[in-house]
C-alpha cells in the first residue's frame, strides 16, 4: 500500500509538535524514521546527497513512483520534528514526508 501525506497536514503537525509515543505503546511512530515523497524526475543520486547533507540513511530501495519514494533512518544530531522541519524548508524537491508507524 501507498501513503499519501499531504505537506500541508505535515507541516501542520511539525508546527503542533508530535506528541509522544505512551510508554510501552503497542503502537505509534518511529522517532528514527521517516518516508520521504520527492518530485518526477528525482533521482537516487539526490536523496542520497540530501542524506549526507542532513545524516540520513537511505533504507532499503529508492523507487520514485511509489509513496513514499523510500524511507530515511535518522542519525545522531537533531530530532524528528527538527529534522522534518529543516527539509521541508530547504529541499525544494520534497514534496511531503510521512511518518513511519509501527503496530503490535
């Protein structure tokens, strides 16, 4: 399945702040992790120079067509929000992002 994040709804929620996962939650989103959603015509070459730039890791398989186009694991440095925050404001060919959730 695809996810289809609109930017505006994530930036909104950057804006709001992420609330925190309860503790011993079976379910919520990864603060390590995010899929990234780039425009037609963006290439592996790119986000890969956009992980060095922000010390992502590119997980698994770039695929353009797809929603998200792949998924980011985040290194040490700033946390999810700020990060999300920060590429959305400087990497004009990121459309949207979504966050990564996991259940059970």
């Amino acid at each position: 399945a695809t996810l289809d994040t609109k930017r505006l709804d994530i930036v909104y929620s950057v804006i709001e702040g992420f609330p925190p996962n309860p503790p011993n939650a079976r379910g919520g989103y990864k603060t390590d992790s995010f899929g990234l959603h780039v425009e037609k015509g963006t290439t592996e070459d790119e986000v890969q120079k956009l992980c060095k730039k922000y010390g992502c890791t590119l997980v698994g398989k770039f695929t353009p067509a797809s929603l998200p186009s792949c998924y980011l694991k985040i290194g040490p440095g700033p946390a999810l929000e700020a990060l999300i925050q920060q590429i959305l404001s400087a990497e004009p060919k990121v459309t949207t992002i979504n966050l990564n959730y996991f259940e059970g």
